[in-house]
C-alpha cells in the first residue's frame, strides 16, 4: 500500500474522519455506483489548490469502497476558471471546485462563500460557516441558483500584493493601477484605486511592461511559483479583502438531493478532509517560501496604519450600500459581523495573547 493511500485512510480514523466511518458501513453495501464530473478553477500548475480537489476525490473513493467517482478536470478543460459555476449549472459538470469572491460579479452574496473584506480570520470563517449558521445561510442563497455549496479548504491569511513601489501613504493609491477583482476592487476604488482585471497568466508581463503598478495573487508560496518578485520589488501585507480565503465545492442541487444521506455524508467527510489537508499544506509551505523570497531580496512592507483604516472605512460604506440593496447580502453581513465581534473578543484574550508571546519569544531568542 503507497504512502499516498495511507495518508488518505489515515483521516477516517482521526477526528474528521469519524463521520465517515458510518458511510463507509452503508453506502458501499446498498447504494448504486456514482461517477461525477468535478471542474476545477485551478490549474494543475496551482499544485495545492488543484490539488485538493484530487485529494477530496481520493478520499471520497476510499470512504466508498470505490462506489462513489470523481473525475477532476482543470481549469480550461470543461470550463474555464471563472466559468465553473455555470458549468455546474448547465450540466456541463456536476460539481466544482472554487473561490466563490470569482463570482461577485454575478451576485456580491457570493463573497461569504470565501471571505469578506475585513472578515473574520480562516478559522473564525470556517466556524460560523460550519458552526455558526453562515453555511445555511449561505446555502439559502444558493438554493435559487440550483447550488449546494460544501466548504473544502481554505488558503488562509492572504498577502497584500506586489507592488513596483511602496504604499506609505493613503494618497500612494491615488491613480494607483492594481491588477484585484471582486469587492476589494469595489472598496480600493473609493481611494483612487483603477482596479484591472487581468488574467492570472498576464500578472507577470504587466509587472514587467509597467502597464500596472500592483498585483494581489494569494501568498508566499503560490507568489513565487509566479515569479512576481522578480519584477515588483515591495511586498505588501497582509491582503484585508479575504481575512480567510474559503473555498467550496458547488455541486448541481438536483445532484446532491439524488444522492442517498450516506453518499452524502461521505461526500461531507471527504470534503472536510482535503480541506483540512489545504490549509495544513499551506502553513507548512508558506514559511519555508517566505525565507526562499526574503534571500532573494523582496521588501516585505505591512500597510501603514492610516492605509488600513482609510480601506476598513471604505469597506463598510461598500458594505453597507450592498447590504441596502441586496437582502441575502444583507442577511449574510449581519450574521458574519455579529460573529465576526464574538470571535475577536475571544482571540483577544486567549489567541493573540499566546500568539504575541511566542512571536516576540522568537525574535529574542
């Protein structure tokens, strides 16, 4: 038996994997064999993101003994990255994996799915979606769209971007061009910001060329798969627009009510390990890119104060015009900032005070 496959068992025996274990009794022994089609944002080149996909497909696989199949394609091959909902919507494929922050376009509620600007952290995210009432909420939203959204994995804390000069002050984002998306783009354009949408292929040569000044991708270790600190020297932090980067699988509604409530609690189980797997992978390889980018010379910079207060002001008036206009949105932010205060006065106490010791512990010897 490959180490692979070990690993993969390993989680039906840990804590995430309790659920599955009662799936495994039933759904191998009574119900009909099941083979989807899942499309993926993600390149196979985004080895992680890509990745928990095949991992969540793997376990599902184990979990059934085989009887429940996923096929996992990537970006471009059913559909394109930000095509994926519709794929799934269409029949094109059943299920996807995906931000949902890429379809705020389509409906601003989708932010929730992901990570709000100024929201809540990835663990506090992942607990009001799982345990707080966000992912009802959120599932009542996409009840309309024929969607089952299934939380699976999470990028955690994203950096700032890159940037061919240092932000020091708020007037440094006036006339600013900077390749972001989504509802950041919305709120920085409030601060003189000309937010460009630009493919994440075409980051590079933009840098390079000086037809943008800034780019947002996500962190340490998939930044500098993309090379972008050899051509934007400043490295800002941290990225306020997603405070823990969620991501989901949406899988076709009809589909999932078809599934029997075992094949659905392994899908459920299967999820939340390669979720898991996710961001583990990314707290273990962050660090180690984090020094790879500090020797080869980049300028780490965190927002300056003003900055970060100038865009928390301006988020909330996004917000709250959205809210005014959109009632799922409204209904999501209003559960999501009450939980969001609870969370922090918590990590107040016990979380940022351990946390504080051991950085200042670390940087004393």
């Amino acid at each position: 038996m490959g180490l692979a496959l070990l690993e993969r068992r390993h989680f039906i025996a840990s804590g995430a994997g309790l659920l599955a274990v009662g799936a495994t009794r039933t759904a191998t022994a009574g119900d009909a064999a099941v083979k989807w089609r899942l499309t993926s944002s993600f390149p196979k080149s985004r080895d992680l993101l890509f990745g928990a996909a095949e991992r969540f497909a793997a376990n599902l696989s184990d979990i059934t003994a085989g009887r429940f199949q996923i096929v996992v394609s990537p970006a471009g091959e059913i559909a394109s990255g930000l095509q994926a909902i519709d794929a799934v919507q269409d029949g094109r494929a059943d299920l996807c994996h995906t931000a949902a922050n890429y379809f705020v376009g389509k409906d601003p509620a989708f932010s929730f799915g992901s990570g709000l600007a100024f929201g809540p952290n990835a663990r506090q995210q992942a607990a009001w979606f799982a345990q707080g009432g966000g992912g009802a909420l959120f599932n009542e939203f996409c009840k309309g769209l024929n969607l089952r959204a299934i939380a699976c994995g999470s990028t955690g804390a994203r950096m700032g971007g890159w940037f061919r000069r240092e932000i020091k002050t708020t007037a440094d984002l006036n006339g600013l061009k900077f390749r972001i998306g989504g509802i950041g783009a919305q709120i920085l354009s409030r601060l003189g910001v000309s937010p460009q949408a630009i493919a994440g292929a075409e980051i590079y040569g933009a840098l390079e060329r000086g037809s943008i000044d800034a780019a947002d991708w996500l962190n340490p270790y998939d930044d500098e798969k993309l090379g972008l600190n050899k051509v934007a020297p400043v490295y800002h932090y941290p990225g306020w627009w997603e405070g823990g980067a969620q991501l989901q699988l949406f899988v076709n509604l009809e589909k999932w009510n078809s599934l029997s409530p075992d094949f659905q609690a392994a899908f459920e189980a299967a999820a939340n390990a390669a979720g898991s797997w996710l961001q583990q992978k990314y707290d273990t390889q962050n660090p180690a890119a984090l020094i790879r980018l500090i020797k080869a010379g980049t300028q780490f910079r965190p927002f300056p104060h003003d900055v970060l207060k100038a865009c928390w002001k301006a988020a909330q008036e996004t917000h709250s015009e959205l809210s005014a206009s959109n009632d799922a949105f409204k209904t999501m932010y209003d559960s999501l900032v009450a939980f969001r205060a609870d969370e922090y006065l918590w990590w107040q106490v016990a979380e940022y005070s351990y946390d504080t010791f051991m950085i200042r512990a670390r940087t004393e010897g």
